[in-house]
C-alpha cells in the first residue's frame, strides 16, 4: 500500500484554494495530501438544497457571519448531506477527508467502504470550555443555548469517523475524554509552519549583555497575541539593562505601546518577494519570539522554529512549544516579568542559547513542517484503507 496513490474527496466548508482562510491551515493541509496521499478533489461546499440560505448568510457582516454560518450549517446538516453523497458517489473515492468543519462532515454517509478522516486544532465544544473560549467570550447568547446539542453532534460525527488527527496533545486528550474516542481511531499528528518557501540556511544567533536583545511579535490582533505583556517584557529587560528591542509583525500596536525601541510593520505580505526577505530577515535577527496569546495552535511558533527562533507563549491550549526544546511555554497567567526572567536566563547563558536555537530548527525539520505532517497522515490513510478493503 506505501505506494498507492488514494482517491481522496476532499470537504470542507470554505474552499483551501483561498490561501488566507483558517489562517492559511486549510490550504496546507490540502498541498501536503495532494503531495503525499494522493489525488485530491475538492467537494463542493454548496448547500444543496439550503444553498440560497448560505449565500444570505456570506452576505452578513463578518461577527454575525462567522458566528451563524457553521451553527445553521449543522441545523441543516441532513439536508446538505444528501447533496454531499451524491458528489461522492459520482467518485470512487478511497477517503473521504474533512478539514476545520465538523459540521461538514454530519450525518454524511459515504457509499462503499470510503475511509472518513478529519482534522482540527479544536473543535467548538473543547474551544468553548477552555480558557481560550474564556478569554475570547461569545456575545451571541442565544448560541449557549444550543451547547448540549452541538456537542452531541461532534461526539455522532466524531465516533463515526475513521481516523480523528488532532495536531497538538492538548486537543487530542480533550477529545479523547470528551467524545469518548480511543487510540484506534485518535492520532496526534503535528502541523507544520506556513511557509511557501524554505525559510533561510539556518545560522546560529548569538546573544549577548552588550548587544541588543531583539524581541519579535507576530499576529494580526495585539491584543489576542499578547501584545502588551511583550511590550512590558521588553520595558522590563530595559530596566534591568539589557538593550531589548521589540518588532511588531502584522498589526500596529495602540500608541501607548510604542516608543523609539519598537519597530512595527503592518504588514509583511510573504508572496511579495521583497517583503518576504524582509520577513526572513527579521526572523533570522530576533532572539525570542514573545507570544503569550490564547490560541488552540498557532502557526507562527512552527515559522519561528524553522528559523531557530525560539519561543516564548503561555501553556494555553494547544500551542506546539516544547519546554527546553523550541522555547517555553510558561504557566496561564505569567506575566511580564516572568517572561523577562526566562530571556535573562539565556542572555546569561550564551551557550545554552545557542543549543536552544539549534534544538528549535532541529523541531522544525523533524517534526514542525508540512511534509512530516503528510508523510505521517498518507501512511494512517493507506492503513485504514487497506483494513477497511479487508473488511469488505
């Protein structure tokens, strides 16, 4: 079977050819199966029969959108359903493989012995009861009201799928406990950095109490990234001095946290050639990326470790830092001057520094990149299709 090129549909409720959705992850996800599983087609994600209902609810302003869609989506999910196992059985089809929507995959019955498989850094039950749902809360009340119900949907879906590829070990045990699922079917498979090019040869960064300590920040919203405990961070080591300076990549901080040691760019557009030097540059520059947001992954951790660049974020959710390997995640609730500790313990230990640089990319070749990920997901793919064509 290592050789068989799968037949795969390919669901999900917003099309991965659009490279900006799901914060590039759905995208991904899709070139690593087309490169190493197989041929891939992509399932319309139309309604069916409620498609003119989902094209009133695209045309909502984005809070009531996002929040709406997937919740109507599910309520419909037997309608839409039906228009689903037609597609497939226009097939054949070897897997069916779903991504981010879960609520694309409910109450699907796929003809013939089609292997179901899904992945997500978070489902919208283990999302909501986290402290990542408490930190970003849900101003549509309404929606709390349909909890039991969404959650009985997950555990269906999810109990009736094939193959469940969590990317982080905190989603996976609290799926696991949650629906009930068993190592069988439950694999903890690791996303990779969203890079479309290989990052730079690595080249160890060195660091110093004479030199400055460049500290970098990356996202699109300051605020949920944890923007002001970088800011303060940085403020701190300067007050212990030591000559930090901070970076800001992709939002523009409020001007009570700027000053002359912090440098912003809005934007940094990667398929921009000149832009994605500059991007490069400043990974290759920095020595920490400070990160302590409230997110259930996050892709730039895995960009920071293709760089060497270690990490430093709060053990919040599923975040794919591993303490004294590509940095640390330090306990919910640290604040500033913990992260300051933790950059002054390796600015007095130069060497160690240098070892945690070469540890991080070292995670990144071995683990945090997208052909590790397609590579592990093809081979359980071909597995499950071979004991499913078995069992036929």
């Amino acid at each position: 079977m290592s050789e068989d090129r799968l037949r795969i549909a390919y669901l999900c409720d917003m099309s991965p050819l659009n490279r900006n959705l799901y914060s590039g992850g759905n995208a991904r996800i899709y070139d690593s199966l087309r490169k190493h599983a197989g041929e891939v087609t992509i399932l319309s994600h139309s309604w069916h029969g409620a498609e003119l209902l989902r094209r009133l609810i695209h045309k909502m302003p984005d809070p009531v959108n996002l929040r709406l869609r997937w919740r109507m989506h599910l309520a419909l999910s037997r309608v839409i359903a039906r228009g689903l196992q037609r597609e497939l059985a226009r097939g054949p089809y070897d897997v069916l493989f779903c991504a981010y929507s879960f609520q694309s995959m409910c109450h699907v019955t796929p003809p013939g012995p089609m292997v179901t498989a899904y992945t997500s850094d978070a489902t919208q039950t283990t999302y909501r009861m986290s402290e990542i749902g408490e930190f970003h809360k849900s101003w549509l009340r309404i929606g709390r009201r349909l909890d039991g119900w969404v959650e009985r949907c997950e555990q269906e879906t999810f109990r009736n799928t094939d193959l469940l590829l969590w990317p982080s070990r905190w989603q996976k045990d609290l799926a696991d406990q949650r629906y009930g699922l068993g190592e069988a079917r439950s694999k903890l498979v690791p996303w990779g950095a969203n890079l479309d090019t290989p990052p730079p040869p690595f080249s160890r960064t060195e660091i110093h109490h004479n030199r400055p300590v460049r500290l970098l920040m990356i996202g699109r919203d300051w605020f949920a990234k944890g923007g002001p405990i970088a800011f303060d961070c940085m403020k701190e080591l300067r007050a212990r001095g030591v000559d930090a300076r901070l970076t800001v990549i992709g939002c523009v901080p409020p001007d009570f946290h700027v000053n002359e040691w912090v440098t912003v760019h809005p934007q940094l557009d990667k398929a921009d050639p000149a832009d994605l030097e500059h991007f490069n540059a400043e990974l290759t520059r920095a020595h920490f990326l400070v990160q302590p947001s409230y997110e259930s992954y996050g892709f730039a951790f895995c960009e920071a470790s293709a760089f060497g660049l270690p990490s430093l974020c709060l053990r919040v959710g599923g975040v794919p830092i591993r303490n004294g390997v590509n940095g640390y995640a330090l306990p919910a609730g640290s604040g500033p001057t913990e992260f300051a500790d933790k950059v002054m313990s390796y600015v007095d230990a130069p060497k160690d520094y240098i070892a945690l640089t070469i540890s991080a990319h070292r995670e990144y070749k071995e683990s945090l990149n997208w052909d590790a990920w397609g590579q592990s997901v093809a081979g359980l793919l071909r597995e499950a299709v071979a004991i499913k064509r078995a069992e036929a």
